[in-house]
C-alpha cells in the first residue's frame, strides 16, 4: 500500500539525517526542504521584515508542488519538513514577532487553507524532539553561514508552537520521537528501533513517545 510519510521538527531535530536514513534503508523516495535553490533565503536572512511574507509565499508553492509529486508516487515517500509547519509554525512565528504583517499574515494564510483543501492527506507525521540547547549545539556544529542569527529565544518560540500544533493535528497518525538519546547515522540499532515503531504506528498501534 502506498504511504506518504512526513518529517517534522524543529531547527536541528534530525529530520534530514532521519529521513536519508530510511530512504536509505527501505528504499522510499525523498525529498527535502528547498535551501540551496531557494532565491529568498539570502535576502529573508539579511532583512527578515522586508522578505518574510516573500519567503513563506515561495515555500508554500514549493511545499504544496512537492506534496502532490511525492503523493502521486507509487512508491512509499518521505518528506522532510511539512507543509503544515510552513504555516502553523514558521509563518505564525515570522508574524508574531513582526516580521510580517496582520494583511500579509491573513492572506498567506487564505492561500494556505486553500492549498491544503487540495492535498492529500499523510499516512504518519513522525514528530522529533529534542531540548533547544541540544538544537544550538547541532545548528553551530553545521556551520551554515545563514544560520547564524538563530538564537535559543526563537528556538524556545518555535518549539512551544510545535507542542502547540501536535496537540491538535488530526490528519494522520502521529509517531513522536525524542532525538537526543538517538543517532539514526552513525548507530544501526537505532534506526532499527524507529523502523519498527514506524511500522507499528503505520499497522495502527497507539501513538507513543519513542525516547531511544
């Protein structure tokens, strides 16, 4: 049967290592969150309040493309990064601390209730986790150059709207896993672990906290 699995968490949980993993290992197709090729990110990190409305609007499009593309696959799928964090996290955030404004933020999100009217829904949302201090410590270690704004306050920001969402996304089913005391790259074993409660929750079992 056909499954579209999504990744989701915040700056630095591990969901690019996670999802090359098991694409890796259970032969799914992947995809991943536009940075290289995305031409608003320079400008969004070097003036936020003038290009966030422009980035989330160029991330929506590419999200909701994706989305459909990876659907459409007969193949199992993997998304890292979901097009629903693009609006209840990032765009909420970008707004909050006013970076875009009341009209931008209505508007985007009339496009974003549109758009998702038209997706399909996902098989599984896996949602990792892991304490800000851990997501620093990962985000300095990678050394991108446009990341280096992000501070421990917006990550705190992002992380209680995270909790905030889980709490009340319905789509599909949800694995929750706890990433610090994993290492899906450089530890089999835990992979295999993730594997199996994957499996489980897609087969219809509860949804628990994976700690390790």
């Amino acid at each position: 049967m056909k499954r579209l699995i999504l990744v989701a968490g915040n700056i630095g949980a591990g969901k690019t290592s996670l999802t090359e993993r098991l694409g890796e290992r259970m032969g799914w197709r992947t995809a991943y969150e536009s940075v290289a090729d995305n031409p608003y990110l320079p400008d969004f990190y070097a003036d936020m309040r003038q290009w966030s409305f422009h980035l989330q609007v160029y991330f929506l499009g590419h999200r909701a493309d994706q989305h459909l593309e990876m659907a459409a696959d007969p193949r199992f799928a993997i998304i890292d990064r979901s097009i629903y964090e693009d609006a209840h996290i990032f765009a909420r955030a970008l707004h909050s601390m006013g970076n875009i404004s009341e009209r931008d933020y209505q508007t985007y999100q009339q496009l974003f209730n549109v758009l998702i009217k038209k997706l399909p829904s996902p098989s599984l949302l896996i949602y990792l986790k892991a304490p800000v201090s851990l997501l620093i410590k990962r985000i300095r270690s990678r050394g991108r150059a446009i990341e280096n704004t992000i501070t421990p306050e917006y990550l705190e920001l992002l992380d209680s709207y995270y909790e905030e969402w889980i709490r009340v996304f319905d789509l599909c089913p949800v694995l929750t896993i706890r990433s610090d005391n994993l290492n899906f790259v450089h530890r089999p074993r835990h992979l295999d672990q993730v594997i199996a409660r994957i499996q489980e929750r897609l087969a219809g079992k509860e949804e628990i906290v994976f700690n390790s």
